[in-house]
C-alpha cells in the first residue's frame, strides 16, 4: 500500500446497544469511546443500531407481507373499479 493515503486499520470493538451484544473485528473506524475488551486490553468501541443478532432477518423474526391479500382486502372494502 502506499504510505499516508490510507486510514489507519485497527481493531475496534462494536457494539450492538438493541442486543447488549459486542464484537471484536480490525476496522478503519475510530471512536473517542473505549471499552476494556474481555482480553483486559482497552479498545476503541463504536456502537450500531443493527448488527446480526438483533436484525430481524437473520432472528428469524421477520414477516412475509401477503401483498395479494392486501389488494383482494382493499377490492373487498372499496369495491373494484369497472372498466370505462
């Protein structure tokens, strides 16, 4: 690689705040916030809304929309339009 055009690459740990779950991985993220990792060594930690644990597709929690269900509910309710 070419000096001093690259961010540098670290580990940093990231922490999924929905799922009080952390991992470990090398990143070119940078945080003001540490944490001591369970190692004892302290690590820069940036915090994500999402990660594998807590998404809904990989939980097996997601829902499958029944999209042709909705349009024969809505024809139900609202009558369908004749052909002019």
């Amino acid at each position: 690689m070419k000096p001093g055009i690259h961010p540098a690459y670290g580990p940093v740990v990231f922490r999924d705040r929905a799922a009080n779950y952390a991992f470990l991985t090398r990143s070119t993220m940078t945080s003001d916030k540490t944490i001591e990792w369970v190692d004892g060594t302290t690590y820069p930690v940036v915090d994500v809304e999402i990660s594998n644990v807590s998404h809904p597709f990989y939980t097996g929690t997601a829902r499958v929309l029944d999209t042709a269900g909705r349009v024969e509910r809505f024809e139900r309710r609202y009558g369908r339009r004749g052909a002019n």
